[in-house]
C-alpha cells in the first residue's frame, strides 16, 4: 500500500488515541532553537495536527502539510480557529510550498514513512537560510513490562509491525544518512494516561493494527482489553514513553 493511505479509515482512532508531545521539549524549542511567534513552520506528515496544534498554541505560522484526506479534513476541522493554520495537500517529496518559504521543518512520528533521499531534496528547496529540520517521535520506554506487553500483542496478531516508531531505533541508520551524521538528540518524559475507551484507539490507530473483518481480530481485541485490565489503576494504564527529536541543518 501507498505510505499515504496506510491511516486510510483511522482518522477518528488517530484522534482519540494519538497523544501530544512533552511540553518541556516544545517549551524548548522556543527558547533554546529559534521558534517565535514568527516562525513559519512546515509539519511534514502533519496527520490530524496533534504535534501541530502545540505549535501553534505557541503563535507560530504552519503549514500542515498531510496527503490523506481523512486526516487533513480533520486538522482543519479542528485547527482551522487558529489564524496561523494553513493546511497543504501535500507528501513529504511535494510539499506544494513555494522555495525558501519555511524556517523549520518539523515531522512527528512520519519520518518512517518517507523516501529519505526526495525528502532531503524538499528540504532543501522549501527552507531559508539556516533553516533547521526536526525529526520527533512519541517512543515507548521498553523497559516497562506493560509495553513489553502489548509489543508481544503486536507482535503476535499485527503482521505489519515492526516495532513501536516504525521500527526507528535511536541514532537509526536513516536518521544518519539523512543529517550525515550531524544533528543534535534530545528527549523528554512524557507519561501517557489512557481509560480504557482510549487506550483501545490508540492501539488500533496504528497503521499496522489489525481491523474489524481482519481475521484474529476479536482475539487481538480481547487481548488489549485483557492488557488494560492488567495494568490499569483507578481505570487508568499508563504508558511510559518519551518524546524524542533529532535537529540539525541540511546541507
């Protein structure tokens, strides 16, 4: 399947199970790496706006740049209040905005998806001078039993998955060539609480999740629930994960 379509019909589980990015990082970004309310930003993969919605909190400009219908149609619905929201029908390889347009790139739990060496390309024509490029991802700490866990679960129903992130390790061979090897990491806590209506989207907001008609798929569900039930306090489980971004220049 097309990378583009891999949400197709996942939306609404997208916007229920998706979560935000730690605060501290964004906090960061506007006060260690050059984001102001004038920044005009491009948020590559954009989805239904979850990374870009605390961006422009902040008062930045953004262009969500997002090919799936479903998605876009969503982040406009619920970004559309912000005068700095602009969203773009666009992919990682054609963005459709115009030469040195942007400040920063951003891309949120997307970067897996794109053909690394036509994104470098875009990159390069649609930043200004100094322009920085941040890849981000929401990872889960695999050190917790709970995410173990559902790993196993995925692992045993989902046969698309190939890990958490895409399969993205940290330092991934991608994420090198695409900075050659100059680009700075940094990462943040950000505990994740889910009741169980929410916890279940968010499992089956993954692109390699199975669907309802899928074979297995009732005993896969059964053992999500089964997973919160185990784990959950009060009817609340949490997920231990962080946010993650590696930022540096195109050259």
């Amino acid at each position: 399947m097309d990378s583009t379509q891999k949400f197709r019909g996942l939306a609404n589980e997208y916007t229920v199970g998706r979560p935000m990015y730690a605060n501290a990082f964004i906090e960061t970004l506007y006060a260690q790496y050059g984001f102001s309310e004038q920044t005009v930003i491009a948020d590559i993969g954009s989805g239904t706006g979850k990374f870009a919605k605390q961006l422009l909190n902040k008062g930045s400009f953004v262009y969500c740049v997002e090919p799936n219908g479903d998605m876009r149609n969503i982040a406009i619905k619920e970004l559309g209040k912000y005068k700095g929201f602009s969203a773009v029908d666009g992919t990682a390889s054609e963005t459709k905005l115009d030469e040195k347009s942007v400040d920063f790139i951003t891309v949120a739990q997307a970067f897996h998806w794109f053909d690394v060496a036509y994104f470098k390309k875009e990159c390069k024509r649609i930043l200004r001078d100094n322009g920085m490029v941040l890849l981000i991802w929401n990872i889960r700490d695999m050190s917790s039993e709970m995410n173990q866990d559902s790993f196993a679960i995925y692992s045993k129903y989902c046969h698309n998955f190939k890990g958490f992130g895409g399969g993205v390790q940290k330092d991934d061979i991608r994420i090198k060539q695409f900075f050659e090897d100059k680009y700075e990491y940094v990462e943040f806590c950000n505990p994740l609480f889910y009741d169980k209506n929410k916890f279940i989207s968010r499992s089956l907001s993954g692109s390699y999740s199975l669907r309802k008609g899928d074979e297995n798929y009732s005993e896969y569900l059964d053992e999500l629930y089964g997973l919160f039930e185990k784990y959950a306090k009060d009817n609340v489980i949490t997920m231990v994960n962080k946010t993650v971004a590696y930022i540096g220049k195109i050259n």
